[in-house]
C-alpha cells in the first residue's frame, strides 16, 4: 500500500508503516515467458512494442523489448506461476 513500504532484515522482512519513498526509475523489468517467441510477437504484434535483441543466457534464449522508455527483459522458464509454487500475482 502507499504510505509503507518493506525493510529486509535479519528477522525477515518488516513493514514500515507511514514511511514513503520515491522510485525514481528502472532499469528494466524481468518477465520469465513459457514460450519466448510466442511472448515477442504478442508484445510486439499485440502491444506496440519493439524488438531490441535475442541473445543466449546461460544455454537459455532470452530477449530485450521496450516501448516508451519501457524495457522487458524475457526468458524463456519452465517455471509458470501455477507451477513454481510462488502465491504473488504476476503478469507475462
């Protein structure tokens, strides 16, 4: 929520409470894909964006687009959100 944000330490992670903070930018955003041609042409075909790079990480095929200053970076996971045991909503 707006008005807190999360400090990491030794205990584990502690909600402030009233405390505000300023992200100012990011580098990019991380998207792990399922099927990393079938997740460019949908953000390129479907949402405007453009086609940056593909390139290999670690034997694994990943790719840069962007669009507005927006950079996604997607790799190619055999881990999907109903399969990797992770509770947090995501997109991609």
């Amino acid at each position: 929520t707006w008005g807190a944000f999360w400090k990491h330490s030794r205990g584990g992670i502690k909600r402030i409470e009233g405390a505000t903070t300023m992200i100012r930018g990011f580098s990019h955003i991380y998207l792990p894909v399922r099927d990393l041609d079938e997740s460019i042409a949908f953000y390129t075909e479907k949402l405007g964006f453009y086609l940056l790079r593909k390139y290999i990480w670690n034997g694994n095929p990943s790719a840069y687009v962007g669009l507005n200053g927006i950079l996604l970076e997607m790799s190619n996971s055999p881990a999907t959100p109903s399969t990797d045991g992770r509770s947090e909503l995501r997109i991609g």
